[in-house]
C-alpha cells in the first residue's frame, strides 16, 4: 500500500507534520471569517511556502484548503453568514439550530459530517488516482490540447450564471497568460516594450490581486455599514451542546450519499464545493420523510451539505494530478506551487514524485483528523472569539499582508501594482457576473495548452487532422462540446 | 441620438469594454513584427493561438451585447448611486496606490506605519491613538515576521536619508 509509503514519508518530516498542523489551524480561523475564503489565505501564504521543502509547502497549503471549508461552518451555523461559498447550504438549518439554542449539536454534526466526507473523498483520490493516471501517461499533445479544450468548454460553461461570460473569463486568463515571452519561439508578446513583462505575469501577484484585493473592494460596503453581524446566539441547555451516538448513526446513509454525491461533483473541473452542498441538501430533502422539518433546523440539514462540501476537497486532486488541470481555485494554486518547487503536474509525477504524492495524501488524512478533534471541541469557541473581532480592524490587515505577499514572490514592486490593478480588474468582472476562478484556472493551463496545440501542429502532416486520428483527442472534444450543449439546453 | 442609459445594463458595459480591448490586442499582434518569419505566420507561429483566442473574445462579446436586448433575465445595475460608498472606495484604492508609491520612496517599514491608520480610518476605525498605537504594534510584528523570520528583502528606498529605516 502506497498511502503506508505516504504516511512513513510524512512522519520522517517533522517540519511537513507542524506546517499540516499549522495548516488545520489556520484553515479552520480563516474560513470561520466571514469574507474571507480559504483561497484568499493561500493566496497570501503562498509566498512564504518557496523557501520550504516541496512536502511541507504543498501539505501546509492543502490542509488550508480542507479545514477552510469546514471553517465556514462555524460561521454560517453561528452568524447565519458563510464563511465561504461551500457553506451557503449550512445555514438553511445550522442557523435556526442556533436560534433554538442548539449550536453546540449544529457545529459538532457539522464537524462529523465535514470529516466524514473528506475522508470518503480522500480515500476517492487515493484508490482512484492512480488508476486514471496510469491510462493518461499514455497521452501525446494532440489529446492533452484535447483534454485542455474540453476543461476551458466545461469550465467556461458551468461555473457562472452565464455560458458567455463563463467562456469569456476562461479566455482572458487563456490570453493573460500569452503575455511574456512564446514557448516555442521565444520572441515577446504583448509586452509592450516592458522589461517587467517578459516573464508574463506571475501567479502569486495575480491571485493576490483576484482573490484578495477585489473582495476587499467587494465586502468594502458590507464592512464599513456592518452587514457582516458576528453576534454569536448562545446555547444554554447542556444537552444542546452534546451529539449522541444515535444521532450520528440517523445521518449516517446521509452522510455516505452526500459525500457520494460530493465526489463525483469533486472530479468535474469547474464545479466544486459551492454547487455540491446544494446539490446534496437538495436531493437529501427530496428523500427526507420529513421534508417540512428542513430549513427549521434539523441535524440531517447540516450533515448533507457538510459532507458534500467536504468529499469535493479530495476529488479536486484527480484532474490536477492525473491530467495537470486544476479542478478549483484551491488546485489551480496548488499547480503554480507544485512547478515553483519544480515537479511537472500529471500522470508522470506518479514516476517522478510518487514519494511526495503519497506524502501529501497522507497530509490529507492527518489534516482531517487534526482538524476534526480541534473542530469538535473547540470549534465553539473559535467562533466566540471571532464573534469579538470586528471586520472592519482585520481588513485592514488583510490588505497589507496582501500587499507584502503579492511583493515577496519576486521581491517586486511591479509585482505590487500587478496585484492592484487585478484587484480593480477582479472587482468589476465579479460585479458584472464573470467568473474569476474560471479565469486562473485557464490563466495556470493555457500556456500547456498553446504548446500542446502547436506541438500536436509541429508533429503532424495532415494539419488540424491529427486531432480527427487521435480517438481519445476526438472522445475529449465530444465531451467538451455535449457539455457546453447539455448547458445551452438546460438553460433555455 | 445615443442613449447612454444602455451602459447601466452590465452585460452591454463589459461585452462593449471587451469589444475594444480584445480589438487592440488583435491589431496589436497582427500588427507585430517577428523575427523568424517561418513562425511568425500560420497555425504553428506565436500569432497563432492569440489571433484564435481574440477572435472569439470578439465574436462572444458581439453575443453578449446582442442577447442583452433580447434577455429580460439580464443583470441592471439598478442600485442607488451612493456617492459616499464610492468616494470611500475611490480612497481604499488612492490609499493602496499610496501605500505602493511610499515603500518605492521611503522603504517597506515607514510606508507601513503610515498607511496602517489611514487604512483603519478608511474602514472606519476613528480613534486616532487608537490607531497610531495598532499601527506601531503591527508594523513592528509585520518587520519581525516578513523582514527577519521570513527574510524577505526590504525595498531600498529612494529617498537615501530613509535608509536608516531599512536596517
């Protein structure tokens, strides 16, 4: 068993063990936050992992991305405000279990359904991983241009509300990343005589900017007129605050389908935590016997988007490892870190790295036993003491860390301005209805994309025909275009 | 006549700003003259793949544009014009741009110590001292942090009688 490889691999790390503790912490603290995502963390820390070994960075910021999606729990059952998107399904009952003096049972299902789903999604990747990987190494660049077209169509089409503004985000990141100097050739483009911009643009900057500064400036008014309220509701009844064993079991087939459910969105690029909580809680109320009993605060209403949200964490992976394409936000920074400390993403890093693979699977599970005991116990009063810091004294803060990681990643000030002007840029895509995740997940592809289009071109004969002689580059396309067609369909 | 009112209709704003940039970027790369002129043309050269992804950055903004008159479902911005959000916004950003001219001038520990109050002021924290004292205790934990643990360089500043500050 590899996973027993990953585990000895960790724990003769001492440094990789405290940065996955680490990681729990401070994924849990920033996703209780409200506004403030666990991709915007990362954003922030990224910076500091380059001076770590590649097994500590990419556990630290793994762990963040797991335990930031159950931190929003804590405030979405707490303030009935989610701490991130995956939460949203959280307070259709979490909230009024709150009202009702029950927060201790909500945050404490809420936990056991989060661990139980990503574990169920963490054991997804481990057994399904490989396998996938093993039939893609076979892959030239005329079916992985395939597989990149078919991520741009599906992504483009269902992250946002609309297909064209979905496809149109996946282009600019696409035509972002031409900026700098060609693959092949090496000659500049669009780098309008700038020296800064020879390089293209560097992620740590760009997400920086995407993810932390345009909140910022979208939370700005909810800050500065106190719509964000973090006043905790407390529970007096002792027996509120206890979950029986009972009541785990009642949400047990729950639990199991939910993450199901959570797995399967988990390895679809575009979709994540967001639409799985929904999904699950809706197809949980569907089957309920008591179906009006949903949304006055219920433990089955917590538990089925709990562990939905949670099972997508580990499927994310698959894509990103077995074909180099990042399912989320989360696995598109995870690239960038993975080529920082120089490891190619695909099915050849269960060649090259298969050590460091496992070892980050490993920091998975451990991150999730971490997270949970710490979240069982003490997530109650994680959400008290963010109940007493106000919005508008940790924004600030966020802001200037913002501004310091943003310059670090290249010790620039260039980078800064970078980071600022995609913060204004972030701003009005997201007012206007784009997609930024769509956007640096095509930004962190495309430039494989161009190479494997050009190379598949340099390598054939007959032109564009390759594409047409290559069975899996044609099964590929089909799949993209029925997406987008499934798509236009379903919303007319 | 044209009716300005259609801008307020988000889909047409961003399809019409689209419109023109990714016309420039296309004009611009047409326009480039590369070195190696084997590659330079055709589907193998460096024009390639940002002439293709222009065009349909075109052709998608003239669909949005034109789906806007017919789709009811668009998104308006029919929001109150509150003149004092914006103004407080347009100072977030001055203040960020500022922070960002300042580290160029007088270097990193300086520029933060001034910009932490105005940052909290600007999110509304108006207690001065307050302020003052939160910005001497998280700038000395934002230099022993990022310049002495983590390492990272503190920029020069150009300004040389600052660089007393830049230890």
């Amino acid at each position: 068993m590899e996973i027993i490889n990953g585990f000895y691999y960790l724990f003769s790390n001492s440094s990789a063990l405290i940065f996955v503790f680490a990681g729990a912490v401070v994924g849990m603290v920033v996703g209780a936050i409200p506004g403030l995502s666990a991709a915007a963390a990362i954003a922030m820390i990224v910076p500091a992992t380059f001076y770590l070994d590649p097994l500590s960075a990419l556990g630290f910021l793994y762990v963040i991305g797991k335990s930031g999606r159950y931190g929003g729990s804590i405030s979405a059952i707490l303030f009935n405000t989610p701490g991130t998107a995956a939460a949203a399904a959280t307070m259709q009952d979490g909230y009024p279990m709150t009202q009702k003096g029950q927060s201790g049972k909500a945050l404490k299902i809420a936990t056991v359904a989060s661990v139980f789903g990503d574990f169920f999604g963490e054991l997804v990747l481990i057994f399904g991983v490989a396998i996938i990987a093993s039939w893609t190494l076979s892959f030239g660049p005329p079916e992985y241009f395939a597989v990149y077209f078919a991520a741009f169509v599906i992504i483009g089409s269902v992250i946002g509300k609309s297909i064209t503004k979905g496809i149109l985000s996946t282009l600019l990141g696409a035509l972002l990343s031409l900026i700098g100097m060609d693959p092949i050739t090496g000659e500049s483009r669009y780098t309008f005589n700038n020296y800064e911009l020879e390089n293209g643009l560097n992620l740590v900057p760009l997400l920086i900017g995407l993810f932390v500064f345009s909140e910022i400036l979208f939370q700005f008014n909810q800050v500065i007129t106190d719509k964000i309220k973090t006043v905790a509701v407390k529970s007096n009844l002792k027996t509120d605050n206890s979950l029986s064993f009972s009541e785990i079991k009642k949400c047990f087939m729950i639990m199991l389908r939910s993450s199901a459910i959570g797995a399967f969105i988990g390895i679809m690029p575009g979709l994540g935590s967001a639409v799985a909580c929904f999904v699950a809680y809706g197809e949980e109320k569907r089957r309920a016997k008591n179906k009006e009993e949903w949304g006055t605060g219920i433990i089955e209403g917590v538990a089925a988007p709990e562990s939905a949200n949670n099972a997508v964490s580990g499927p994310t992976m698959i894509p990103l490892l077995t074909l180099g394409i990042p399912g989320s936000t989360i696995a598109a920074i995870l690239i960038g870190v993975f080529l920082i400390h120089g490891i190619q993403v695909g099915p050849t890093i269960f060649e090259t790295s298969k050590e460091l693979v496992y070892g980050l699977f490993a920091c998975g599970l451990l991150g999730i036993v971490i997270y949970g005991v710490i979240g069982y116990f003490f997530g109650p009063l994680l959400g008290r003491t963010i109940a007493l810091l106000s919005p508008n004294m940790i924004y600030p803060f966020v802001l200037i860390t913002g501004f310091i990681a943003a310059y670090s990643a290249r010790q620039s000030l260039f980078d800064v301005g970078v980071a600022i002007l995609f913060g204004i840029i972030g701003y009005f895509l997201r007012l206007t209805g784009y997609s930024l995740p769509a956007l640096l997940i095509a930004f962190v592809l495309a430039k494989n994309a161009e190479e494997a289009f050009r190379q598949s071109l340099l390598l054939s004969e007959a032109g564009i025909g390759i594409f047409l002689n290559r069975p899996i580059a044609i099964s590929f396309f089909i799949i993209g275009f029925f997406v987008l067609f499934f798509k236009i369909k379903s919303k007319n | 006549m044209i009716n300005f009112k259609i801008l307020k209709n988000y889909d047409v704003s961003s399809g019409i700003t689209l419109l023109i940039i990714s016309l420039f970027l296309l004009f611009e790369i047409r326009l480039a003259e590369f070195s190696d002129i084997s590659t330079g043309e055709g589907a193998i050269g460096p024009k390639s793949a940002p002439t293709y992804l222009n065009i349909t950055i075109i052709l998608l903004s003239i669909l949005l544009i034109f789906n806007s008159f017919f789709n009811k479902n668009i998104i308006n911005n029919n929001s109150k014009f509150n003149s004092s959000l914006v103004f407080k916004k347009a100072q977030l950003i001055a203040a960020v741009f500022l922070y960002l001219f300042l580290t160029d001038l007088v270097g990193y520990l300086l520029s933060t110590f001034i910009i932490i109050p105005l940052l909290l002021f600007i999110f509304q924290n108006k207690n001065f001292k307050k302020n003052l004292f939160i910005s001497f205790v998280g700038t000395l934990i934002y230099y022993i942090f990022f310049i002495k643990i983590l390492g990272l360089h503190n920029p020069d500043p150009q300004i040389e009688f600052f660089e007393v500050l830049s230890f």
